[in-house]
C-alpha cells in the first residue's frame, strides 16, 4: 500500500478493528473493510481522471478537502470542502451497518444458515440496481444499496468456512451469478464437531475440509434449532450454539483461538469488496463513480421556476444569475459541479432537468417562457418537491414565483424532505405583476416562510423591479465550502444582541437580516462599529432590496467575537455565512441492540423525553487532528435562550458521539465551537436544517428494488410514547405512483401498531429510478407528528448476466526491445474483437490501461473490432468492455519479456488483477 492511501485510510478508518459489526458497535471492521476498498477505488479513479486529463493526482495532504482538490485538479484552484465525500463514505458505512438491525434474523443477508443462494441473490440483485442508479445519476440511491451489498459480501467470508477450506482470494463467483456456486453441502451433510468450550480452534469436520465443501453457521435468535451434525455461527445470542455439535464458526471477533482465520476473513472481505467495487466503477466509468462517491465541486445550483403568465420578468432574472454563475465561475472551485431546473405552472410541473454541462442549462433555462395560468395559487410544492428528491443532499435550492401555493396539503412532505436531505430553500416572492394582479396574501407568504426558515434560507420578497438587486444572494450561496456561523429567528419584534465567533479562516464573510421596519448596529472583536444607515462603512458594505438586508464584511475583517445588535417591531430572521474547509457533517442516531449493536440514523425526528444523540463528524483544514473541538450542543432557533451542552466521546478520527440530555422545546440546530490550530483562532458553526422532538416513532426498511409494473409492499410500524388513540397516516411519493395504506391506525401508548403500504410503479418507468416515499403519522389533535423518509430503486429485471467476450486476434510486438532503455524508438500492435452473443449489446469500450492510440469499430456490429498502438515503452494494455446492462468484460496484454517468459495475453479474473495491481503499490 502506498504512502498515500495509507495516510488517507488512517484518516478516515476508525481505530482498532477486532470484529464484524456496524458502526458504533464499539470496533470496526465492517468500516475498515469497507473504507479501505472504498479509498483504494476512489484514489484510483482520481489518478485515472488525472492522467487523462493530462496532470498528475498530489493530495497535498491527507485530509478529506486535500484528496478531493487533488482529484479535481486545476478545476479547483481555490479551497475545497470535503464534506460531501465524508458524507457519502458515511452514507454507505451506515446502510452498512443497517443490515444488522434491519435483517438481524434474515440468513440471506449474512449468509448464515448455508443460505448461499440466496445471499448471491440479494448481491446481484443489488449490484443489477446500483448500475441502474448510477446510469440513471441517482448516486444516493446507489450508495445506500452499496452499503448493503458489501455487508452481505463481507459476511459470507466471516460465516462461512472459505478461509478454512484454505482459500485467500476472493470467491469471485459470488458477484458472477452466471457462474455456479460449487461444492455447497447439504442440508444433509454433517459439517462440525461438538465443541464443548464453545472456542475450538476448527470444528469443521475433515472430511469437508478434504473434499471442500462450503458450508456457513446456523443462527438461531428466537430457536436453538439446526439440522444435525451442522456447524452453528457462535456468540452468546445465537441459541443454536448451544445444541450438539456446540460452539461457532464465526469469525467476528478476532480471538486467540481464532486469530489466524479471522486476519485471513478480513483480507478476503477487503478483496472481495474491491473486486465488487472495480466492476461497478468499470461498469460507470471513473467520472460517475466518483460523483457517486461525492468527489465534485461542492456547489450545485438548483432552480424552482413558476412558469405562468405574470414570471417573464422573473424568468428573465433568473435566466441571467445562471448565465453570470455560469461565466464568472468558470475554472474555478466555485464552478458548479451540477445544474437542476424544474418549472411549474398549473396544473403542471416538471419535469426536473439535471446535467452537469453549463451549456446545456443555458439553453434549457433560455427555452422557458412565461405563460398560461388563470388563478393565483400555483403547483409551487409540487416542483419544490421534485427538486430536493432529485437534487443531491445540503443543495441550496431557489424557488421563484410571485403566487401561493395550490397544493399547501405537501407542506408537512417538504418539511420532512428538508429535513432529510439538509438542503437550503430560498424564496424569491415578487409583488404583484403590472400584467396581471395576484393575491399575495400574509399567511401565504409565511408557508414560504416557515420552510426557508425550516431549511436554513430565506424568504424574499421584493418588486419584481428589485428582483435583479435581491439574487446576489444566489451568487454568495453557490460557492464551494459554504458554512453558517450563526443562524436565528424571532417571532416577534424586539431588541436583541446576538455574538458570532468569526475565525481566520473564514472568507467572503455575509451577513443576511430579513425584516422589515428594523435597525442594528455590528460590532467587531476591536469596538469599532457600523450602523445600518451606514452603506459603505468600516466594517463591509450594506445593501437592502424589499425585506433583505446583505451586509459583506470587508477582506481584512478581524477574528474573535463579533456582536450584532437589532432593534425590530417585528419578526425578523438573522444569518451568519462563509467559505471554510472547518465544518461538519452529522446524523440523529438511535442505539439498537442484537447480535452485533451499534447506532441507526434517525429516518424522522428525534424521541420526547429522551435524549438526543449525535453521531457528528468534524472536517478541518488539515484533517480533523488540526482542530480542537470544545462544545457541541442545541441551539433554539427563535429566541435569545442559549445552548445546551451535549456530552462528548470521541469516536476517533474526527468522530464524535454527542449525547444531549436537555432537548430544547420548539425547533432547534445544532452548534459546535473549538479552536483551529493552524491559526490559534476560535471558531463557530452551525447546522442550517431545524430539528424539533415528537412522542411518535415510525419504522420501516427497504432492501430490494421493485419491477416496473409490479406492486411493492413496505411494512411499516407505528408507535407513540404519548397519549393513545386514532393516528392518521399520510404517504406520498415524488413519482406519483399509486398506493395503498389505511388512512388511520390506532395505537396504544408505548406498543407498536403494524401497517403495510404498496406502491406499484408504473410498467414504463425506465431502470434505475429511484422514488423517494415518505411516511407521515399524526396524533387526530394534529399537535404530534413524525414522518419517516425511505428510498425505492425501479429497476427491471435482467436475464444477461454473461460479460462481453475478448478475441485476440493479432499481436505486433516483436519489434520491441528486451533492453527497456531503448523502447522509445519502437512500436506494438494489438488487433481484438468483442462480441457479446446474444446478450444485450455492448454500450462502450474503452482503455483501462495503456496510453497508445486506441481506436474501434461501431458498437452496433455484431463483432466490435478494437485497434492499440503504442509506443513499445508502454507495455502493458487493459481495454474494457460494458454491455447494455453493466456487465464488464476485459482483455489484458502485457509485452513485458523476461528470461524464460514472452509476451502473452492474460484472461485473468478480475479480482487476480486487483492483487496484481495491490502488489505493484505495495513494491
């Protein structure tokens, strides 16, 4: 392993691993095994996009910000944030470790109980619809169920006795479902010896061991049955290890008895995932792997456009801040590195537009034209709605329009959408249209309100002429390494003054006040002040369009603690941002129990009456051992009431478990401060998405995808810790496919109540749409409610499982010297065909190796003829296949001549190449 990855994998691998279990559990290997496969393919896709684009891939260290500039190269010369990377690592540990809570008792998920079909099954299965994702760019999708998979995958070598059986490599079978899974014992077949002590060095029988006959442990939670003479998995929750032959073949737990066969099922987990992982970054390419990975330009500029007949003069507005994004901010770190639009109008919406071609968004934006629309509430949550399920998580999102909403009953989907992904939702509200007038009633725009306020934006609202002055805003929020400092809200007018902590490595510092009929003065850290009436001022300029006040401090601003003070008679919402690498990311959790314990994310808010518990991640400028972090607690947002305090323990590595015992009532975010070493200065942030408590608790998991046309069942549980009684439930999905539910449910306090929901997508939806479906359950008062989020991949079913096949059909080579020193002068050839018999086709082919001129013929011919020519210096070819549906076949040459060996061509499996490749960093 080289130096590099080896620093990277230090950095974000947690501490000590000794067992298989999720994250939290106490150790972790599942992380380990995951995250080491996750940064060797991540760090090879960034050199790959490197060496094309022609510059060389030098983190100039090791923190999450450094590896993501670096594989971004000169497209972001400024700071980048690691965020987004750290976030999708975390994604797929988590829906990793899900697998044992969520499908504890399940065999096929741990390949316990020889179920090794169907374990196989729930991996091409998962494998068929990370592909499907990914082509489809729906990268969340796709984490979560790599998550999954590699769980599955990583068991069958902790649960099974391969690495008894002798084997070091991969069983490559397992992600090959058009090859046999061989030598499986019956369920007839005896396959341990009894262990008494219950911690024998082998009990697998000889005669299995001779003949290598696969077999797994037998789990039983809630039974200590087992076919006789079977091995069982082990542990003091699996019941079946106390019935004759006693004891476990699990290899978890790195024990003294076991100690060499756990430390060979690791190293096979950790090839096995590697070779998994290298057929899906072949089968998408290294540019959508790595934006599935979250290695991007962090910004992502999103629109929500109102289309009707009065919005040609926001459409025109909107049209120009896309042209200026798109043209001031090109090559820089702040370029986009994706645009969505989605229009509405009424009755329709969408659909949602989605590239990462700025030219493209320019032509798709100037095809808008306002028309249509005869009453004044339009589909606006409808189109809000399509955007943060489509849009990646923390986007900033701006909706335009100058009417209310018709379909308000989405309000309570949008709030647990924001929730969810952390997005920002601003507002752009115009006045009323000199064409038409609208009705823009107060309590309408305060439904825009209460949901910017949700997620952290702003509710705007200007004339349509001041609309131009107003969306600077856009231009300060689409920018990489976006923080908040200091966000809050109050309700009612008053005098109030409010300290942030500004820290040196904060840039383009601004600050946003919403309100009218309000004034304030801002102090910094030395006593110098600026008033409101002051619009260019020592401190920064101050500008004010309709209800928004922006004040930009000046460059040179001083670190410390600064003071606003504002005097308002009325609401009024106060923001604090600026670009930095010091950040982080976090997730309500829950503990759960079993086997294997660890910590949940929270699919919907966090439990009254008890406490609250964080699993937060801390980002610095160089890793998280360049800062200190001091306190993390709850902040209200409204009022003046100060935090409460959480209790801290490190998890390693920038991890941090916070425990908050005194919730605060109403909404609430969260606020870590701490001292950046770099710059021995103190530093503050804050969450932007607003959190609040209920007594209602909803559970529910998806693990497979579902055919177009066919209908899906999603069993779900209710429960509250509240007053008993008639609870009404409310489910929506963002692709509007028909459903089933029971419009109610009774519950008893304390006690689960089970439900069933069904969803039938329709027959045409194409492979690899994903549908966001959110659960929502109500107390009949209306005063407690929670929701849960989940995601349904649609993926269709596939028969060709067969890889594109490699003919060598000539090689030129004999030109090439043995003496390496003189190979520049010379040339070689390779000549190959690929056919895909009568499978899907074949999509694409293309160099995975070599740098020669590598050309072919149609990909629509029944034989693809492919053509290398290369310099003799370059000795070794790799050219990749992928048909239709995302099977990868390969052709490796290699020149290189030694005493005793000619150049030959290699028909190599995928993972021997994956250690071939291991071996070379390692030497």
């Amino acid at each position: 392993m080289d130096s590099l990855l080896g620093a990277l994998l230090a950095l974000t691998l947690s501490t000590p691993t000794v067992a298989f279990v999720p994250i939290g559990g106490g150790a972790f290997t599942h992380v380990s095994i995951t995250g080491t496969a996750l940064l060797q393919k991540v760090t090879d896709s960034c050199r790959a996009v490197a060496e094309a684009a022609g510059h060389e891939f030098k983190p100039t260290g090791t923190s999450p910000g450094e590896l993501v500039q670096a594989c971004l190269g000169p497209r972001a010369p400024g700071e980048v944030s690691g965020a987004k990377f750290l976030s999708a690592l975390q994604e797929i540990y988590t829906q990793n470790g899900l697998v044992d809570r969520d499908f504890v008792n399940s065999a096929p998920h741990h390949f316990n109980s020889e179920a090794f079909l169907e374990g196989r099954g729930l991996i091409t299965e998962g494998m068929v619809a990370i592909k499907a994702n990914i082509r489809k760019e729906n990268f969340k999708a796709a984490r979560e169920t790599l998550g999954r998979v590699l769980h599955t995958l990583q068991d069958f070598y902790s649960h099974s006795n391969w690495v008894e059986l002798g084997y070091k490599e991969p069983y490559s079978n397992l992600i090959r479902p058009d090859l046999p899974l061989e030598s499986l014992a019956d369920v007839n077949t005896p396959t341990c010896s009894d262990c008494p002590s219950g911690t024998c060095p082998n009990q697998i029988l000889s005669n299995i061991l001779k003949e290598k006959k696969l077999t797994s442990g037998y789990m039983g939670i809630f039974s200590s049955q087992k076919p006789k003479g079977k091995c069982s998995h082990g542990g003091a929750s699996d019941l079946t290890s106390t019935a004759v032959p006693r004891g476990g073949i699990s290899k978890d737990e790195r024990r003294s008895d076991n100690m060499a066969f756990h430390n060979a099922a690791v190293d096979a987990a950790i090839a096995a995932s590697l070779q998994l992982l290298e057929d899906i970054r072949l089968a998408a390419g290294d540019n959508d792997f790595l934006r599935m990975m979250g290695i991007a330009r962090s910004s992502v500029v999103c629109f929500v456009i109102d289309t009707t007949g009065s919005m040609s003069d926001d459409i025109e507005e909107a049209r120009a801040v896309v042209y200026e994004i798109i043209d001031s901010k090109k090559g820089t770190q702040d370029e986009p590195s994706e645009y969505i639009l989605v229009p509405f109008n009424d009755p329709d919406f969408g659909p949602m537009i989605r590239t990462t071609d700025a030219q493209k968004m320019k032509t798709e934006i100037s095809k808008l034209t306002a028309t249509g629309g005869g009453d004044a509430p339009e589909m606006c949550l409808s189109g809000l709605q399509l955007a943060l399920t489509g849009a990646p998580s923390s986007s900033n999102i701006y909706v335009f329009t100058d009417a209310t909403a018709k379909d308000i009953a989405l309000k309570d989907t949008i709030v647990a959408l924001i929730r969810s992904t952390k997005s920002t939702v601003s507002f752009f509200m115009t006045g009323r249209s000199g064409r038409r007038r609208r009705s823009l009633e107060a309590a309408s725009f305060n439904d825009y309100k209460d949901l910017a306020l949700a997620s952290g934006g702003q509710a705007i609202q200007v004339s349509k002429s001041q609309l131009p002055q107003a969306t600077d805003i856009i231009l300060d929020t689409s920018t990489s390494a976006l923080v908040t400092a200091l966000q809050r809200a109050m309700v009612v007018g008053a005098q109030a003054t409010f300290p942030f902590v500004l820290d040196e490595s904060l840039k383009k510092i601004t600050i946003y006040i919403t309100g009218t009929s309000l004034t304030f003065t801002l102090t910094n850290p030395a006593g110098v002040t600026q008033s409101n009436s002051d619009a260019s001022g020592e401190l920064g300029t101050i500008q004010t369009v309709g209800n928004l006040w922006r004040i930009r401090l000046k460059a040179d601003k001083q670190s410390g603690t600064w003071m606003i003070n504002i005097i308002s008679s009325g609401p009024y919402t106060l923001k604090v941002t600026g670009q930095s690498t010091i950040t982080f990311i976090y997730d309500f959790v829950e503990k759960f129990t079993g086997p294997h314990s660890g910590y949940a994310v929270l699919t919907g808010r966090p439990q009254t009456g008890k406490p609250a518990t964080l699993m937060l991640s801390v980002i610095g400028r160089k890793g998280p051992s360049s800062i200190i972090v001091q306190e993390v607690g709850l902040v209200p947002v409204s009022g003046l009431a100060s935090f409460t305090n959480g209790t801290m323990t490190d998890m390693g590595n920038g991890d941090i478990l916070v425990t908050v015992d005194a919730i605060p009532e109403g909404e609430f975010v969260i606020i870590l401060k701490g001292e950046d070493k770099l710059s021995n200065s103190d530093y503050q942030r804050q969450s932007t998405t607003q959190m609040s408590t209920s007594k209602v608790n909803i559970q529910a998991a998806v693990d497979s995808s579902v055919e177009p046309g066919e209908t899906f069942k999603l069993p779900f549980s209710v429960m509250t810790q509240g007053t008993g009684g008639t609870y009404t439930i409310n489910a929506r999905n963002d692709r509007d496919f028909p459903m089933n539910y029971p419009n109610s449910i009774i519950l008893s306090t304390g006690q689960y109540a089970k439900a069933t929901l069904t969803i039938t997508p329709s027959a045409t939806t194409e492979s690899g749409t994903d549908v966001t479906l959110t659960i929502e359950a109500k107390s009949s008062s209306g005063v407690d409610s929670n929701y849960a989020v989940l995601r349904l991949s649609v993926v269709k079913k596939i028969t060709d499982f067969i890889p594109p096949k490699c003919e060598v059909t000539s090689v030129l080579a004999d030109d090439c010297p043995k003496d390496v020193s003189q190979c520049g002068l010379f040339r070689w050839e390779l000549s190959a065909n690929f056919t895909d018999g009568n499978g899907t086709g074949i999509e694409s082919i293309s160099l995975n190796q070599g740098n020669g001129r590598f050309t072919h013929t149609a990909l629509t011919a029944s034989i693809v003829q492919a053509y290398y020519n290369a310099s003799c210096c370059s000795q070794i070819l790799e050219i990749v296949a992928v048909d239709k549906v995302g099977n990868v076949g390969k052709c490796y040459h290699s020149i290189i001549r030694s005493a005793g060996f000619s150049a030959k061509t290699l028909s190599l499996p995928l993972w021997l190449c994956l250690l071939v490749s291991i071996f070379v960093a390692r030497s």
